[in-house]
C-alpha cells in the first residue's frame, strides 16, 4: 500500500521528469512524422525497401508480411534499398512419450538477413531474427497438416515483424 508521502514523492519527479525528458529528443518509431537522420520520413524509407523472393510457402508468407507493413499494400515506391532473406526451418521433437511418438513439436524458423543499397551494392545492414512456434502432433494425417502450417504461418508474422523493427531502427538513425 502506497503511503501518501511515497505517492506525493512519485507525482513529485514525475512533473519534474516529464518536462526534462520532453526535450530529450525521444521519439517513437511509427509515429506519422517519424523521419530518419537524413530527414525523410521512415515510412517512405521503409516503402523504398524491395523484398526479394524468398523460396518455399514459409518464405512467401515472410515476404508478403514485409511487403505489407512496408507499404501497407498500396503501391511500392521506387526501391532504394534491396532486402534479401535466406530461411532455416527446423523441427524440435517435446514431449516424447514410452513408444518414442512425439506429441508435441516445435517449428523453428530463422531468417538471416541482408539490406543492400540499390545504387552502390553496399551491405548497409544485416542480421538475425528467430521465431518459435509449439504445435501438437495428432494421430489424424490432415490435423498435422493443418496444425504444422499453423505454427509456420505464426513463425512467419513473428520473424517479419522482428525483420521489420531492425530495418526501422537502422533506417531511422541513418
């Protein structure tokens, strides 16, 4: 229970930090007038980004999220960067049982990544996102089916999401 000497004293830094840290230059990533150093705005930036193809249904799901959040589905503007992603899948047997059957898996999904400047061929950035995904195995063949895409499909949003705030935090200190 707060005592209100601790909750005076809490109200207390927090009017003198708010105005110190309005000044601090802080800024949020999406904001709609979030710009880059260079002075553009990280959305046109993120737009200028041309995903290449990747191979395979996971690699699709993981280019189209991109494209989307990108450009949010609206025409692509001329690319000034190119983003190319290279995906290892990977399946984790859990909870093996007495006979050896597994039920339950996890599908891994790791992307390495490369963002190249179109014009001069330049490596800008690169790195690493990773997604896990837990499904469970069923006797019945079309309930492995379904409930593997599943954990694909959830492994896809993750690492493209996690792709996409590494090119933005790049993008937006460049």
């Amino acid at each position: 229970m707060w005592s209100r000497s601790r909750a005076f004293a809490a109200l207390l830094v927090a009017a003198i930090a708010g105005p110190a840290l309005a000044g601090c230059g802080f800024q949020p990533l999406y904001g709609s007038r979030t710009t880059t150093a260079s002075g553009t705005q990280l959305s046109e930036a993120m737009a200028a980004v041309d995903v290449q193809p990747i191979p395979g249904r996971v690699g699709q799901k993981v280019r189209n999220e991109l494209i989307f959040s990108n450009n949010g589905g609206s025409r692509p503007a001329p690319p000034r960067y190119k983003l190319t992603i290279a995906l290892k899948e990977q399946d984790i047997q859990q909870l093996v049982q007495v006979t050896g059957n597994a039920r339950g898996q996890v599908y891994q999904l790791q992307a390495q990544y490369k963002l190249v400047d179109v014009a001069s061929g330049r490596v800008l950035h690169q790195g690493t996102a990773v997604s896990r995904a837990p499904y469970t195995r069923f006797q019945e063949v079309f309930a492995n089916v379904r409930a593997r895409y599943n954990a694909e499909d959830r492994a896809a949003k993750t690492v493209s999401e996690s792709i996409k705030s590494q090119l933005a935090a790049y993008l937006a200190t460049t």
